[in-house]
C-alpha cells in the first residue's frame, strides 16, 4: 500500500524529536485529542469540548474568532512595518513615502495594517453587540465581559495611537482634535494632555510616545487580557448556549400561540 | 417544566461518611448547575480547524482590498495649517459630533466614561434576570416613565439642537411603543419578538442605533466647518 501524506505525518509525530517538543503524545483517540488541547500551554486556554451547535456559524458569526485572526494579521504587518519605521519628525513621513515607493510590497503592507485594523474596531464592535443580544454576558460570564469592554478600550487606544504614526496631516489633525478632549477633563486636564503628548502640542514627544504605546505596552496589554478573555470561556462554562439559560417568555408565548394554533 | 419553584431542594446522606445533607439550589445560579448532556465536538482537531479557515477567509478578504484600496496618505504633518475639516478617525467621529453640540467637558469627557460604566454595568445589573420583555408586568407604571424619559430626552435633544441624535431616539421610542402594544401572543412573530424583549434590549438598541447614526452623519454628511453636506453633492 503506497504511503500517503498523511502516513509521513504520523511517523514525524511518533519521532523522538516530536515528542519531546509536543506533549500530548501521538494517535486520533480522544484522549489524545484532549491531550492535544490540555497539555499545549497556548491551547489549554480553551476548552477540551465544544458543543456542536455553538461551532456553526449562526452561534456566533465567529466575530470572536474573525477579531484575533484581524490581531494576529496586525502584529505581523506591525513587525514588518517596524523595519522600515523611525518614529522622528519628519524621517516618520518619509518612511511613508519610502514604503509607497522603494520598499517591496511595502504600500500593500502598510494597506494591510490600516485596512486590518479598521476591521478590528469594527470586528470589536460586532462581537460586542451580538455577545449582548445573545444574553452572553449574563453570570457567571460577567467578569469576562468587563475583561471584553477593557479589550475594547485597548483597541480603541491601539488603533488611536497608531493614527499618528504616518505623521501626515490626516494623522497629525486627527490626533490634535482628540487629544484636546483630554484638556476637557475637569481638574486634570491639561495634565493628562501634556502626559499624553509629552509637550503642549503634537509634536516628536508626542510621535515617540505614541509609537512605544502602540508597539509595546499596548500591544503586551491586549496580549495579557486576550488570553485572560480565552480562559474565562473556558472557566465560565464554554461558549454560552441559550438553552442552559431559564426560558424567555418568547419561547413560552410561541409555545402557547402555536398551541393556539394547533386547537 | 411549567412554573419553576425559586429553587431546587435535594438531599444526600451517607450515614458512614456524613450526616444528611441539604443542598439547594436557588435559580439564580442557573447555568453552571444544570447539566446538560449534548453533543460536543473536539476542540482539536474540528474547532481550531474551523477557526482557522475562518480566519483565512478573513485573511484572503483583507489582502485582496489591501490589493485594491491604499491606505490614504495626505501631505506632512503641517501645526500651521489646518485643514477644514479636521476629523477624528471614524470610530470617533460620534463623539466628535456631540462635541458640536455640547462643551468639551460633556461631550468628550461624560458621556464616554458614562457609556463605559454603562457598559461595565451591564452584567451586575440584575434588576431582569428573567429577561421577561419591559412591558409585561405593570405595565402602566412602566408606560408612564417611558413616556416621562422618552419625551424628556427628546426636549433635551430639541433643546440643543441635536437633531441627529433626536431622530434615532424618536424611532426607538416608536419601536418601542410598538412593543407596549405587542401580547406575546400575537399572531405576527415580529410582534411576539418586541414584545419579549426587557429594559436592557431596549437601551443597548437605542445606544446602536444613535451610534450608528452619529458616526454615519460624522463621516460622510460634515463638511467644512462641520456644516452639513451632502456626501453625493461634493
């Protein structure tokens, strides 16, 4: 019998070199299935099981899923972008011009970062609302939706800060209209303004800050919580199913009309 | 499965081990005391393989507007001239529609932190824990303080002029009287929908919906000096 692809996975997963890297053992039993999940340290975030009715697409839209995929597509064109960025006035424009126009592929990586993380505050957004409309945040989940609008603020920040990296006038003016709210801040207002911007105005303090909260503390914070949120999921009980849930007077009344219906 | 009673009363004894127990368990704890048995599927390998096709498709879906749309680069950043006129990125743009209508302090400042608690709230807010919709029970009392909060906002709202905002709110309000109206067993499903729905669909809906309007009408209806324009006209 020929050897399939298939077959040569399995022998590589029986080497000494693969086991010792991956714990979960070899073989498509269940138990290494769960093992598969339960002893990789990215993957034990999850649940072991998922109800099936909670994997088609309706459940949930995966907006979840879709918002870490749009991340994960950030942090990558993020690195690569890094090696062509310097966050100084006015080399910053510059290395704009040089992505558009001397480095490979570099306007459709930049495109790639801008357009990604448009569609992560929207994809944010999304999975927001139809959390709350699937009654998702009702205990014992409410810690995780808490842990969902933090996420949601880091997004916002993430998104904001890197605004003003391009250093072009869209960038420079949209960060001027909204860092001038902080000002609004009874109190502390002009405080918090010039923390934010480093100075009075947005100037280079400002593009250097605003370019270490973007690719470091930013990111690490959204990193951190992202994997706090998987956890819950799985400590709370798995992905929300409305039947586990008492049943809505909705039901009750489609119950008793198509009783009606039936006399 | 009709009226459930407020809690469920089980006993267990072991007379080597233990006296009689008595455990109850009230409804409010609901979903991580019932056990249901129903199929589940692996996580690995069904789910994460979904998962990742999902975020392929997602992946292929960006690459190819990334092929066709540029990011938009204007000119340096120039401190000396201001363009007109001056926009946040789009997800703020609601907030800096209010800003037109409302000082700083308001606009940029309360209400944002007072949508942010709102939202945090959410789940400790256990005022409707049946979910049972707004207007079943005394429903009198809830109609008049309704009609109290729906026409006071409105006189806010007129009263500043904010009209992008009053609109949304008057057809939520509508909607919602609608629902007032609705039994949930009437024979239209869409009515038996609204007619379910509690207090808190109701806000969350309103919040989406002015929303959705104020950052339409910031991106695409505001012009030079924040004027209204018309986005087909330019």
């Amino acid at each position: 019998m020929a050897k399939t692809i298939g077959n040569y996975f399995d022998e590589l997963r029986g080497t000494r070199v693969w086991r010792s890297v991956f714990r979960g053992g070899t073989g498509s039993s269940t138990l290494r299935r769960s093992l598969a999940i339960q002893q990789n340290v990215f993957l034990h975030l999850f649940s072991t099981k998922v109800r099936r009715r909670m994997v088609g697409l309706s459940a949930t839209w995966y907006l979840g899923t879709l918002t870490f995929g749009t991340f994960l597509i950030l942090v990558v064109t993020g690195i690569l972008l890094m090696l062509y960025y310097h966050p100084s006035v006015p080399q910053a424009y510059a290395d704009m011009k040089d992505l558009q126009f001397v480095v490979s592929s570099g306007l459709f990586l930049r495109n790639l970062h801008r357009w990604s993380a448009h569609a992560m505050v929207f994809l944010v957004f999304a999975h927001m609302f139809k959390v709350f409309y699937r009654g998702a945040y009702r205990p014992p989940r409410e810690f995780n939706w808490v842990i969902g609008i933090i996420l949601l603020l880091v997004t916002l920040f993430l998104s904001y800060t890197g605004y003003l990296l391009p250093w072009d006038q869209l960038a420079f003016w949209a960060i001027t209209v909204g860092s001038n709210i902080a000002s609004a801040v009874p109190l502390f207002g002009n405080k918090i303004h010039f923390l934010m911007l480093g100075g009075n105005l947005v100037n280079a303090n400002a593009l250097l800050r605003f370019y270490v909260l973007h690719c470091m503390i930013l990111p690490l914070t959204a990193i951190l919580f992202i994997a706090i949120h998987f956890w819950r999921i799985r400590k709370d009980g798995g992905l929300y199913a409305q039947q586990s849930e008492p049943k809505t007077l909705a039901a009750r009344a489609a119950g008793s009309a198509a009783a009606k219906g039936a006399q | 499965m009709t009226d459930p009673k407020d809690f469920i009363a089980g006993t267990d004894s072991n007379a080597r081990k233990s006296p009689t127990r008595v455990v109850f368990v009230t409804r409010r704890t609901s979903a991580q005391v019932k056990v249901t048995d129903e199929d589940q599927l692996q996580t690995y390998p069904e789910v994460l393989f979904r998962a990742a096709v999902a975020i392929e498709v997602l992946g292929i879906v960006l690459v190819l507007i990334s092929l066709l749309f540029n990011a938009p680069l204007e000119g340096l950043a120039d401190p000396s001239h201001t363009p007109n006129p001056a926009k946040a990125p789009w997800y703020f743009l609601g907030l800096q529609e209010m800003l037109h209508y409302f000082p700083p302090v308001v606009a940029g400042v309360l209400i944002p932190t007072l949508v942010v608690i709102a939202l945090v709230v959410i789940p400790y807010f256990n005022i409707n824990v049946e979910a049972e919709g707004l207007f079943l029970k005394d429903r009198a009392r809830r109609l008049r303080i309704f009609y109290a909060v729906a026409i006071g906002l409105s006189v806010f709202l007129l009263f500043f002029d904010v009209y992008v905002a009053l609109v949304p709110t008057l057809v939520v309000a509508a909607v919602m009287l609608v629902a007032a109206n609705s039994s949930p067993e009437s024979s239209s499903a869409f009515r038996r929908y609204l007619a379910s729905k509690p207090l808190s669909y109701w806000i969350m809906t309103w919040f989406l919906v002015v929303l959705f309007v104020l950052t339409a009408v910031g991106t695409f209806f505001r012009g030079p000096g924040w004027s209204w324009v018309w986005p087909w006209r330019s």
